[in-house]
C-alpha cells in the first residue's frame, strides 16, 4: 500500500515577502519533522493578498519562475526530501504575470508548474488586473510521491477543472487558496459561504475518486477576514482532517493511494460518463 503523508500550512501573511518566506520555511520544516512527505503552501504566501485593489506598483512583488522564492523552497525540498508546492506571483515577461503553483520534488527539481486558469474580478479580489490566464492548461505532475494535480482558488467551484486534472492521472488534488469573508458580512452568510466552499471541493474527491487538499491562509488583511479551515477530503469525499478558522497551523493527513483505485472500482463515474451528450458543455450557454 503507498502511503503519503501530506502536511497543508495554513498562515498569516506580513506586509514584508522575505518575513512571509522565513514563514513558510519555518512552518514546511516543523510540517516534514511531523512526517509530512509533500507540503503544500498558500496562494500567494509570499505577500499580503494584494489584489484588493488595483495598483500597479505592486507588479514590482513578482517574480520569475525558477526565482528566489522557488530556489528557496527547492534547497529545502532537496535537504529533506521533500516535495513542495509554491505558490507564486510570477513575472513571466515584462508586463505579463501570472498566479502560478510551482511543484518542486524531492531532489529539488522542478516538477511542473501550473497557472491559475480562472481569474476572478470581484470587489476586493481584482485579480483580471494582476494575472494573465493560464495558458498550460489542466496538468498532473509525476512526483516521488505520486501523481499531484494543483489548482489554485477560483478554480475550485468549477468541476470541469477537477475533472480534467484528476484525467491527466492525479490522485490528489491540491487548492492553494485564499478566500474569507468581508468584515460587514453577518454570521449566518458566513456559514454558508465556507460550507459551500468546503462542499464544492468535497463534491470533487467524489466525483473523480480522488484525495482533495485545500490549504487557505489565515488572518485579516484588508477588509477580507481570511477564514482558514484548509481540510483533506478522501475519495468519498469524507473529511479526514480540518483545521480551525482563524490560527495558523500545519494540518497533517495520511493518503492511501490506493483507495484511489478501490474507489473507483465501486463508484465507476469515469467509466459511465456519456462524453457523446457533453458537447454543449463547450458552449458559453446551451442555444
């Protein structure tokens, strides 16, 4: 049975990028001395979520693929034999950047990277502004560890994105976020906000018969109180591990890789899926 510790570090993020690094460094080492085998950082972790408004001086916070951030996280990936998934603010050329998720295996190479294929433009999440879409399209990256698929937030409400990624060979998804609540929003609208977003993510392990791992940060930035609960689903789409809403902490979860397969063999979706009454779901809307 392949077995792979996964550890998801969930943080608050300082005004300073090279602080937010030390951060991530410090909490990806205390996640692999627990075990953790492949470690999965936040969006962005590097800086404030920076997209609250539009600003171009902020441009000057990103940076290249392979870059400092990820050399600093493939020394670390190297010394313990880690993989490692970082997210970055990526200069890819002047003028055109991207939200992008670096996945670094144990021997400090990079693996693949993946760019945020839907960019969101909503009242404090001006993303459109900062990112290119992404132009790799829905990927799976052949690890020491196994086969990893990375998505990054937004694209988490959309199944085709699952979908097609857990196709490309993945056995587990992972959603680097950030997400929370406006600081006027009443209690019971954010209940209902962070159980839609947990039940969306659910629903993928389920319908894909895959691991799914959702790592959000923590803390307020801005009008946005950043709400945490970064969980493990398994392919059933059970929670097998949750952290809580508002402290930064390294949240550990065992896969067994396995179960992907066994899972699959009870509930073949992939198998009875009628792909020859599909075509109108590449229409911007049904006619």
């Amino acid at each position: 049975m392949e077995v792979v510790q996964i550890g998801l570090v969930q943080m608050r993020c300082a005004q300073q990028p090279a602080v937010n690094l030390d951060k991530a460094l410090a909490m990806a080492e205390q996640a692999a001395a627990q075990g953790a085998q492949v470690i999965c950082l936040q969006e962005l972790f590097r800086t404030p979520y920076l997209c609250q408004q539009e600003d171009a001086g902020l441009f000057d916070l990103a940076e290249p693929v392979p870059g400092p951030t990820t050399q600093a996280m493939a020394k670390l990936a190297s010394a313990r034999k880690l993989v490692i998934i970082a997210p970055v603010f990526e200069r890819r050329a002047p003028g055109v950047y991207h939200n992008t998720a670096v996945v670094i295996d144990a021997n400090g190479e990079i693996a693949g990277c993946y760019r945020k294929m839907h960019i969101p433009d909503d009242p404090g999440y001006y993303e459109k502004f900062y990112f290119a879409p992404g132009d790799l399209g829905f990927l799976s990256h052949r690890t020491s560890r196994g086969e990893l698929g990375v998505l990054v937030c937004w694209d988490q409400w959309f199944p085709e994105a699952a979908r097609l990624t857990a196709m490309a060979g993945a056995q587990i998804l992972f959603y680097p976020t950030a997400i929370g609540w406006y600081s006027e929003e009443k209690p019971s609208a954010r209940d209902k906000q962070r159980e839609a977003w947990e039940t969306i993510q659910r629903s993928h392990a389920i319908a894909n018969g895959v691991y799914v791992a959702a790592v959000n940060r923590v803390g307020v930035e801005g009008k946005i109180e950043f709400w945490g609960s970064s969980f493990v689903a398994g392919p059933l789409g059970e929670v097998i591990a949750r952290a809580g809403t508002a402290d930064e902490q390294v949240l550990l979860a065992e896969c067994k890789l396995d179960k992907v397969e066994h899972v699959r063999r009870l509930w073949p979706f992939l198998r009875d899926r009628r792909i020859d009454a599909f075509g109108d779901v590449l229409a911007p809307w049904p006619a």
